[in-house]
C-alpha cells in the first residue's frame, strides 16, 4: 500500500527524517536510501510518495520513496547571486583603483578556500568521515571567504538550512563588512595600483 505525504523533518546532514501521510496518521522514519531516484535533495514540506514498511521493532519506516511532481519548489539560488555580485563588486573595484587589489586578492582566495571546505565538509557529512568544525568554517567566512560560503551553500546544499549556523554566518558577514569598510575609510588598507593599465 502507497501513502502520500509531506516531509516534516529533515536532517540533510545526516539523511533522515520523517514523513506523516496526508489526513493524518502515525510518521515514518525516512532515510536517503529509501528514495527510488537519487538527484533532488529531500527537504521539509517536501510531498512524497512512500511505501509504508515496519522494521524488527514494528516502528513505520517509508521506503520506495518519489517524489510527488507537484512538491518540486521553485528554487532561486540567492545565495549564490549575492556571492558572485560581492565577488563582481570586488574585483570591479580593483579593476578601477576604488578599491585596494590586496582586498579584491584575499576575498577571491578565502572564498575558493571556503568553497572547497564546505564541498570536503558535506563530503564528509555523506560518507560518516572527520567533519570539518563550524567554526573553522565561521573563520573562514569572517576573514573574507562569504561570498565563496554562499555560493557552496547552493552549490552542495549544505549548512543553508540550519538556523543556529545561518545566524553566526551572517553576523560574521556583517562584521566582516564593517571592519573592511573602516579599514578603507580610514587608508588603513590603502589601494595598491591599478589592475588596469
């Protein structure tokens, strides 16, 4: 017997969640595995097909798990628009002298940093391996790797979803922002030449 219903909870991290049938009814473990088709990401709300199956204990787990067309969501990548437009800003400003070429420098080589820790880290997340601890990754975003952040958030879907992670990123996005709008301001970090002769 088949079931529809909606995701409820969903840990991407570690590929399980739960599913409750529609009208109503006792939730279903749902594990990654148990998806027909691999490709699209199982998140919250998420409506699904699903065959209703017990394990040793008599627990309800769905397995032969679709995807119901219609659930499929519209999804705008802004994170990673806002991490290339920072990006663009970036290297448009040393392009023209407005903004020092160091800056431009560090901001593309923390941001590739970035982008490579968070693909080994959701890497990592699949296959059980050493995790990568957020606060390295925090560091990283503060010390000028955001944008990159942003774009590995969408690109691997990982660490967009997790509130508590979400807020200190953006803070640190934030103070990131004001201490290099000061250090400009100030001729702190002066401009080193033209990219473009």
């Amino acid at each position: 017997m088949r079931l529809v219903g909606r995701i409820t909870e969903w840990n991407d991290a570690r590929g399980f969640g739960f599913v409750v049938p529609n009208g109503g009814g006792e939730r279903a473990f749902l594990h990654v595995r148990a998806f027909d088709r691999r490709g699209t990401r199982p998140f919250e709300g998420a409506l699904v097909s699903y065959a209703l199956r017990f394990d040793e204990r008599r627990r309800p787990q769905a397995a032969e798990v679709r995807f119901v067309r219609a659930s499929r969501r519209w999804y705008v990548p802004w994170r990673s628009l806002v991490g290339l437009v920072a990006l663009a800003v970036l290297a448009g400003g040393a392009w023209t002298g407005r903004l020092p070429v160091v800056l431009a420098l560090t901001y593309g080589a923390a941001s590739a940093l970035a982008f490579a820790m968070y693909g080994i880290d959701k890497w990592a997340a699949r296959t059980d391996r050493w995790r990568t601890a957020e606060q390295t990754l925090h560091l990283v975003g503060l010390l000028g790797g955001w944008p990159g952040a942003l774009l590995a958030q969408d690109v691997f879907r990982h660490k967009s979803r997790k509130a508590e992670f979400q807020v200190v990123f953006w803070v640190f996005v934030v103070v990131n922002l004001v201490i290099v709008a000061w250090a400009v301001a100030t001729g702190h970090l002066p401009a080193i030449g033209h990219l473009r002769r």
